[in-house]
C-alpha cells in the first residue's frame, strides 16, 4: 500500500492530513491523485465513503499554494454536499489563506457571496443554479478557470442540472482540466464525459473499499398499510439518533409531523426547504435537539454527522445505488452502525436490484459488501409472509438467502423473517476507517 508521500502530496499537507487523524489514502485517492497532479481528466467511479473528497480536494489546495492564478470550481448537486466539501477544504488550509475559498449555495444572501467574489477566490465550491446567476448578474467571470470538478454527476443529471451544467460550460474555457466523480456511470454519465474531458483517465474505487467499520443492516416485509406501525414499534425499541428516508419531498413533512403527533422529536429536511430552514434543522439535529430526521435521498447528500446510530428506509430508494450512500449516513468516522429497510410486495423488485448488485452468492473478492446473514423471528402471525432459508458456508464471508423449496414445511414457509446484514469493510487496516468521512 501506498501512502500520502509516495503519490506526491508534500510533507506539509501530510503533516495537516496526520492532525486530522488520517493516515493512508483509500483506493480512489491513490489511483485519483497522481494522475490530477499530472493534469490529466478524470472520469472515476466512486460510491459515498470512499473519500473521494480527497482526492480532488488535495491536488486543488497544492495547486493553490503553488500558483496564485490558477481557479479551481467545484460543482455539486446539493447545498449540504457543496458545504461539506468547503468544510473539507478549509481543513486542509491556513487560517490566512481561507479567504482564498468561498462557497456558492442559494439560500444564503448573494450580497455576501459578490463580496468575497470580488477578493478572486482560487477555489469555488458551488450548486450550478448558484453559479449561473453570479454569471448573469456579472459578479463571476469563469474565464481564468483552469480546473472543472463535476461531483456525484450521476445525481446532478438525476436532478436535472444537464442544461445548467452545459450553461456553464459556455463560460468555461476549453483548455482547462476537468476531474468528473459519479457513484455509477450511466449512459447519461457518459454522455456528460464525453463532452466535456478530453482523454480521461478511467477510475474505479469498488464498493468494496467502503470502510465502514460495522453496520448491522436489517429487512422486514411489511404490508403497506402496516408500514408506519412497524416504524413506531422499531422506534420505541431503539435508542439514538435515527435518519430514516422517504421518497417524496412533501412525505417528509407528513411523516415528521405524524411522528410529533406519536411524541417522537422530528423534522424534515428536503430540496424546498430555504436554506435558513435547512441549516437550523440540521443544526437541531446535530445538536441533538431533534431524535429523528426524515429526509430525501437528495436532501441527505452531504450529512455527515457522526452520532447518527439508525439509518431507516421507509421506502426504498428508486435506484440500487443510493442504497449505500443511504446507509452511508450511520457507522461514520469508525463508529457502529444500524440500518433497517422496511420492504413491502411492490418494492420486491427493488431489493432484488439491491442484493443483486451489492451482493453475490459466490463469495467472491468481487463481491460489492462483504455480508453474512442471519435469521431471527419477528413474532408476527405466520400468515403474513414466506420465510426465507439461509445457506451456510463457513469457508465464504458472504451467504445468500433463498426461497423455500418445494416440499419444506408450509409452516416455516408463511413465517415473516427479519434479515440481518452485517457489513464490516475494515479489511484489518484500521487507519484506512477515517477516510471514509471525507
């Protein structure tokens, strides 16, 4: 393994990376940040945790240091992602040269952000609806830009930003580098890279290389109408903070106000909240003032508080990939974690896709997660669902449930069983497990 020194990030930045606790770089910073530092684009797959952050992060800051002239802008698809990776970068820089950053979201004053605009800040971090009324309104001129970074892609086209990204390109020029992170990449991905590298250097961190340390991932079959009975219940047996996802924006307002009618403390964070309501919510949660957060997949991208003990999906996501970057939010920084799904007939599919894609029956080192599952009784009526068998091997970490077959007991059948996926990626290197918040 390599460490920070030998893919050429100088001593003075390793000295800062020690203070904040973070030894070896993870697979994506080792493939992703020699090959930045050589000017080259980018085109990387990288699921959330992978500490992909870092790895444009650290050659944008040397590249600060090193030359005056150079502007490096970084899109995002949401407010609190673009946050959390200006909050990244300020970690990495002196207190003189913090003014050298600035952050570009809607929801705070633009009279604020013309201001620090007009000191040229080298790094821009931003949403792309931000950046293109600083455009219009004359106060950012993207002409001297000589670094583009496009993160969590996949999301920005899922949102619909194609043509914002394809505005600002117009003002970008063309011979500049451009460093492009998705979770996967879809045809439209490609479509986005082929456009705007030239050449790019193909990345891929596996899903595997997710250091976190435990999270104990539960399912339970649910009938629709049941599913917020289950919820109360698992709430009242579990202690802690709990994020649990929905899939509609106006959902999360109606679940949080149905769990304070229960005596839960809750709120709601989604896309249409102003940004005043979303900063004070997720401080009320941060601070612990607020037990439960309902939120969107959208919404969530970019929390990353650490006291976070139970991730629950209230429905599924509508992509299997948003299932890591969901559970993401709990087991931070090497703590422990618990995810719950709840999955009911209509999202059977879904699952499928999940355990499909993040798990194989085979054991393999190619594998997504390394899980092992185990079956435990929900004491439900044994009429509601089929049970699921498990099959044991003691040689391979990763065991893969099945459908009973033909001839087992009726009985064990129509039991409804609880799964239980324990995932643990620490790979035995321990000073890899704080990457993962950044």
């Amino acid at each position: 393994m390599k460490n920070f020194h030998d893919i050429g990030v100088p001593p003075e930045l390793i000295r800062v990376l020690d203070r904040l606790n973070i030894v070896n770089p993870t697979e994506v910073q080792e493939l992703s940040i020699p090959v930045a530092l050589r000017g080259d684009d980018i085109l990387a797959s990288a699921q959330t945790g992978t500490g992909k952050t870092l790895s444009f992060a650290l050659p944008i800051v040397m590249s600060m240091k090193a030359n005056s002239n150079k502007r490096s802008l970084i899109l995002s698809p949401t407010r609190e992602l673009a946050a959390q990776i200006m909050e990244s970068i300020l970690s990495l820089i002196d207190d003189r040269d913090k003014s050298k950053a600035v952050l570009l979201i809607g929801g705070e004053p633009k009279t604020r952000q013309e201001k620090a605009l007009k000191k040229q800040p080298q790094i821009i971090v931003a949403t792309p609806g931000r950046v293109i009324d600083h455009i219009q309104s004359g106060s950012l001129m993207l002409n001297n830009t000589t670094r583009l970074v496009l993160d969590e892609t996949d999301k920005m086209l899922e949102m619909g930003f194609v043509e914002q990204l394809n505005e600002i390109q117009k003002y970008l020029p063309k011979n500049k580098q451009t460093l492009l992170f998705s979770a996967t990449i879809s045809k439209n991905v490609e479509t986005v890279a082929n456009r705007y590298l030239s050449n790019p250097k193909r990345i891929n961190a596996h899903v595997a290389q997710v250091n976190h340390t435990q999270i104990n991932q539960e399912k339970i079959f649910v009938e629709d109408k049941d599913r917020f009975k289950h919820l109360l219940a698992e709430l009242s047996s579990r202690e802690g903070s709990v994020i649990i996802f929905v899939r509609t924006k106006s959902f999360t307002e109606k679940l949080a106000k149905m769990l304070k009618q229960e005596g839960h403390r809750s709120a709601a964070i989604h896309g249409d909240l102003r940004q005043s309501r979303r900063a004070r919510v997720l401080t009320n949660f941060r601070e612990e003032k607020v037990r439960i957060l309902v939120a969107t997949d959208v919404a969530s991208r970019g929390i990353d508080i650490p006291h976070i003990e139970h991730v629950v999906n209230y429905h599924l996501p509508q992509s299997p990939e948003d299932y890591v970057h969901r559970i993401g939010r709990t087991g931070r920084a090497g703590a422990s974690g618990n995810a719950l799904s709840l999955v009911s007939r209509s999202e059977k599919k879904m699952w499928a896709s999940i355990t499909n894609l993040y798990l194989t029956e085979n054991g393999s080192d190619e594998s997504a997660l390394t899980t092992r599952f185990k079956k435990e009784k929900t004491g439900k009526k044994s009429n509601q669902k089929k049970r699921f068998n498990s099959k044991s091997n003691k040689k391979k970490p990763v065991l893969f449930t099945r459908k009973p077959k033909s001839g087992s007991s009726k009985k064990n059948a129509k039991r409804q069983a609880k799964l239980h996926l324990v995932v643990d990626n620490r790979g035995g290197n321990e000073n890899k497990v704080l990457q993962s918040t950044i």
